[in-house]
C-alpha cells in the first residue's frame, strides 16, 4: 500500500484514540499491517521484481512520502490552525502509521539487526500475498476512498 494511505490512516486511527497516546501510537502501528493484510494498488519496490533503476524505485517512494507529508501537513494546518495539540496528533499519527515500512527501507538497505530482522518477517507475513490488485486502478480508488474517509473523520474530531 502506499505511503500517503499508511500515514492518513496512521493519523485518524491516532486521533480517535488521542485520549491515550500510548494505545492511539499502537494503534496507528498496527493500522499499517491491517491495510496491508488486503490485497491492494502498489508500485513496486522490489528491485528483483521490477525493471525500474533503484533510482527510479527511490525516486517513487520519495513523492509518495512527499505527498503524504503534503496531505498531513495540510490536514494539520487546515484542520488544526490553532490547536497545536491536535497538529501534533496528526503528525504522530503519521509517523506510526508509516512506520512498519520505514524499518522495511533500512531492511532493503542492509541494516539487519535482530530488530530490523524481526520487524522484516512481522511485515512480510501480514503483508498481502495476493497481487491480482496490485496494478488494478478500482483497487487505487479505493486507496483514495479510504483517504477521503479518514479526512472526514479528522474533520470531525
Ligand atoms: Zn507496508
């Protein structure tokens, strides 16, 4: 799944549970291998399965966070203009719901800690196998989906 779903979900699962920031920071972690449990829309990253340059794969995942910094951001600000609490509950959010592929990046580029290693297998098995939807423009849809409804959801809280 991409990045931007992971930290907009990662944000709204934080900010309904904001009355206890150790579960909502559980919480948003663990939302990220709930949605990749469902096979979804994805670009490749794994340079064994794609012709792209790693440049090229770098390149896609710097946007896809670059975007989803963008939306948070905005979110924040436009949601949250003068509740510096609240901004910085989305920006948590965020940052847990992204984090199960963060420790996925620093698996790709060799770091193989005990703890980096374990985190690799957490995440590959919750990771959906199925990739009949990984090219699918209804499965994108429905990433978009999801965004706008957690949108809505921050609004409303
Ligand atoms: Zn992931």
């Amino acid at each position: 799944m991409i990045l931007t779903t992971h930290a907009v979900v990662g944000a709204t699962t934080y900010g309904l549970l904001q009355d206890n920031p150790v579960l909502a920071s559980a919480a948003a972690f663990s939302s990220h291998y709930v949605l990749d449990y469902f096979p979804h829309w994805e670009y490749e990253t794994d340079p064994r399965k794609t012709k792209d340059k790693k440049i090229i794969i770098v390149l896609k995942i710097l946007i896809d966070l670059a975007i989803a910094f963008t939306l948070v951001s905005i979110l924040a600000f436009y949601v949250f203009p003068t509740s510096p609490k609240n901004f910085a509950m989305v920006l948590t959010g965020a940052f847990f719901g992204l984090l199960p592929d963060g420790f996925q990046l620093l698996y790709m580029l060799r770091f193989r800690h005990k703890t980096i290693s374990w985190t690799q297998r957490v995440h590959d098995f919750f990771h959906s196998e199925d990739e009949s939807l990984k090219r699918s423009v209804r499965a994108m849809v429905t990433q978009v989906v999801i965004v706008l409804v957690c949108i809505a959801i921050i609004y409303m809280i």
